[in-house]
C-alpha cells in the first residue's frame, strides 16, 4: 500500500454544520469515497522493454496508450504510474469536462488568428470525443452534457465577461449565449448575479470513474500498466525507476503537476495547488430554492475564480485557489487541505447560495495542476531524441488531456512513418517552447504575491461596485506572464 492509502480520513464523523465536525480531509480526495483507494497494480520488477514507455497513469497517460493501441494493435505500450493511476489531479478535479484551453491568445498572437481557431474547434469537439470514447467503452462516469455557466455579480466582472463572451464568439464559437439577471436566475439561482454566458461544450462528471474506467479499458487493449513505480529520470530512449529501466524508442513524459519531481525537471512546470470541497447532499427542497436543473458546469468571472458541480449523488462539489503553491515545488500525499482554505471555500458556497450556510461540508481536499512559466499548455515530440510530453494544462486538463493524447499518437505514428501529418499536428500549440520558472524564493514570493493581489483585486471590486476590472490584477496579470 502506498502511504496515501494509510492517511488519516479526517477529523470525525459527525453531523456538524458548516466547516466543523464531520469533513473529511484527504483521503486523496471525495471521489474515492464511496469505492475506496483502488488495488495498486504490481510494480515494474526489472528492465524491460517497449515500443512506447508512458510515464504517469493520469488522464494524459492514459488517454494515449489508448489511442496509440487502438491505432496500431502491434504496438507495445507501457504506461509507468509512481501511486496508482488517478492518484493525481486526475482523481481530484472539478470534473469540468469543458473547452477551455490554456494559452489560446497567445497562440493566436504567436500563429495568427485562424490558427487559434482550429486549436478552440478541435477542443469544443474533443468534449464530444471524450462523452463517445466512454460511451463505447462502457465506462459510466456520471457524465451530464449540460454545457458550462459562467456568471457575474459584480458590474467589474459583467463588464469581464461580456468582453469574455465577445471573444469567444470572436473564435468561432457560435453557439454560445448571453444572459442578464433574469435569464441567469432561470438556470442558476446565485445570490446578486448579473449576467451569465452558456456554451453548450461542456459536461459534468466523476473523474475517478472516468479515470479507473479508462485504465481498464487500456488494459483490457494490452497496454501494461505498473503502479508504485516511481520514474526519477526520463532520458532518451530510457525511463529510470528504482525498481529497473523501460528501454522504448519513444518515451512520453504525461506528469503534470508532478514533472517537478523528475531529475532536471524542477523549474519547467509549477505545481499549481488547487482545493476543493463537496457538500452533503442537498434536499429536494434545497435544489428547488436553487434551481440548477440542467447541472451545468459553473463558474464565475472573478479574479480568483471559482467551479463547481452538481454532482450525481445530489451535492455541490466547489472548488479554487487556496495556498496556490508550496516552497520548492512540493506536493501533498493524501489531499489534506488546510483549515483556512476550507473555510474560504464555504464561505464562496454561502456567497453563491447563503440559503445553504447550514449545511455541512462533507469532504475536503486538494491537488496539483501544471503551469508553464507563460500559463499555455503545450504537446510536444522531440524527433531527435524520440522524448515527447503534453500537459500544463492550468486547471483545464479533463478534456485537453484526451486533445494532447491524439496529439502524441500522431506525432508518434508520424514520426515513426506509419501516417502522415493531420489536422491535429498542425495545432499551434504543438512543439511551443517556453522558459523555465525562476529559482527559489523568487518562484515562492511571485505566485503567493500574485494570488495576493488577484484576491485583494476581487475584494476592491465588491465594494466598490466600479464596472472597471481593479488594476491590480492587471498588474499581476502582466507581471505574472498571463497576458
């Protein structure tokens, strides 16, 4: 058993109201907690070799054994995961199945245009690829396909988001709609929200159902997976493990926030920290006073910006920064997540719903995500050295994940002459360099700073009901490489 398997589960089972007795902290996260930690899968015992060597059994690594496999049978891929596979942000997101992708301005300013907009059109489709890959392979993920809901209720954050809806229609995304206050209250009932936008891309679900469904199903391809084995080197041709080498003509680096703990790697993608909470389940009473009918994704326009779902089981699982980075780009083992940050987050839940301040936050947690030093994720294959990676996805990976994995299959498949190029190796974010993050403390001080200012930003505009975004996250914006 990994040590995350014997974690604490919390302070208690109670029935207290609130942020008090009864969450369960850690635990990896809520989504474990009607089935447990998975069985961890044997260890690699010795060198081996491979075709293909995937290093991390989240949703990326995942994602391109299964395309890989699928696409040419032959082939022997090996995925390598240090836990178990989900034990990232995989088994602990928001479950936003949704068409955001990080970067697409700058690709746009980097490539033109036009460019962007096939990178947006392959995302908005690459929701529906994902709702039919589980769907043929029988994996039931919860998935709702009720679109994503972005609201305002500030007239700094209308004024954002109307300028937000304007862009995405500006690449192409025509099925999107505006609504005020009254139309917004139809859908959602947030307490003082102004305005809203809607697009129809986007879908709610449970990402360990998605994730252990998936593992199966590459399995059952005859992908061989070995868990508990943690990767300390990537090299060319080579992925190094306590336990032996995997020799594999292509190895594909799909670590996300974890890449920090690979040798070489610690300055190249920052451990962003991301926490969330789920809720008991409501009563039928509860969701009639909120509405929420068509459980669509939603979220808001502030500056430290909030998600959340209705889950299957009836709760809201919500979720935003809490302590966004720790010293030397460390990450957690069990999820557990700091008192403050739990309280901050009901207190943005009662904000959005004050009619639900009584009612008990059942679990609590938290996870890494990956940030590139210019906030764009990226998909990548050396063909020199035959070493390839995707991810820095900031928060959107559960369906950009899938998008990278067919990106990796074809870069791979072209490379290695069984296909040409294709629509999605031409991509613009595809083989995008970017630079590394400063050293410590420097890296410490700016991301804590920035947050800082983002919430500071967010309290300015709540008071002072200006229709102008607060220059402070302008600020941090510019010096934090977003815009």
């Amino acid at each position: 058993m990994s040590s995350a398997n014997n974690t604490s589960h919390g302070s208690g089972t109670g029935t207290g109201t609130g942020t008090g007795t009864g969450t369960v902290n850690g635990g990896i996260s809520f989504w474990y907690a009607d089935q447990g930690l998975p069985p961890v899968r044997e260890p690699l015992t010795s060198d081996a070799t491979a075709d293909v060597c995937v290093v991390g059994g989240g949703y990326t690594g995942l994602w391109t054994a299964y395309y890989l496999k699928k696409a040419a049978p032959f082939l022997r891929v090996t995925v390598l995961e240090q836990k178990f596979c989900g034990y990232g942000a995989s088994g602990r997101n928001g479950g936003w199945l949704y068409n955001g992708i990080a970067g697409r301005d700058r690709y746009a300013k980097l490539h033109g245009h036009e460019a962007a907009v096939r990178l947006q059109r392959a995302m908005n489709d690459t929701v529906d690829e994902v709702i039919r890959a589980a769907a043929e392979e029988s994996i039931d993920a919860d998935v709702h396909h009720g679109g994503v809901l972005e609201v305002a209720y500030t007239p700094a954050q209308l004024a954002r988001l109307k300028a937000f809806h304007a862009s995405e229609l500006s690449y192409g995304e025509k099925d999107r709609t505006l609504h005020g206050a009254r139309e917004t209250a139809e859908r959602v009932r947030v307490a003082g929200a102004v305005g809203s936008t809607w697009t129809p891309h986007g879908a709610r679900l449970h990402p360990v159902k998605l994730v252990q469904g998936l593992a199966a199903a590459v399995e059952a391809l005859g992908v061989t997976i070995h868990e508990s084995t943690p990767v300390t080197e990537i090299k060319p041709k080579h992925a190094v493990t306590p336990y032996g080498t995997v020799r594999a003509p292509y190895v594909l680096r799909c670590t996300e926030g974890f890449t920090a703990s690979l040798k070489g790697q610690r300055r190249t993608w920052l451990p962003m920290n991301s926490s969330m909470i789920a809720t008991e389940p409501l009563s039928d009473s509860q969701w009639e006073s909120i509405g929420w009918a068509g459980r669509e994704t939603l979220g808001d326009m502030a500056h430290a910006y909030m998600y959340a779902q209705r889950t299957a089981d009836g709760r809201i699982a919500l979720g935003g920064r809490g302590v966004p980075y720790r010293y030397g780009s460390k990450t957690d083992n069990d999820g557990r997540t700091q008192q403050p940050t739990v309280e901050a987050l009901h207190a943005i839940l009662t904000r959005f719903f004050p009619q639900l301040a009584g009612v008990r936050v059942a679990h609590a947690w938290s996870g890494v995500l990956g940030v590139p030093r210019d906030w764009c994720a990226t998909v990548t294959l050396d063909r020199a050295t035959g070493l390839g990676w995707a991810g820095g996805y900031v928060g959107s990976g559960v369906a950009t994940a899938n998008l990278a994995a067919r990106t990796l299959r074809d870069l791979v498949q072209q490379d290695s002459g069984q296909a040409g190029p294709t629509d999605l190796t031409t991509l613009p974010w595809v083989n995008h360099k970017v630079r590394k993050w400063e050293p410590e403390p420097f890296r410490w001080l700016g991301v804590h700073g920035m947050y800082a200012t983002y919430n500071a930003a967010d309290r300015r505009e709540q008071t002072t009901h200006t229709t102008d975004s607060s220059r402070l996250a302008q600020w941090a914006n510019r010096v934090a490489g977003r815009h």
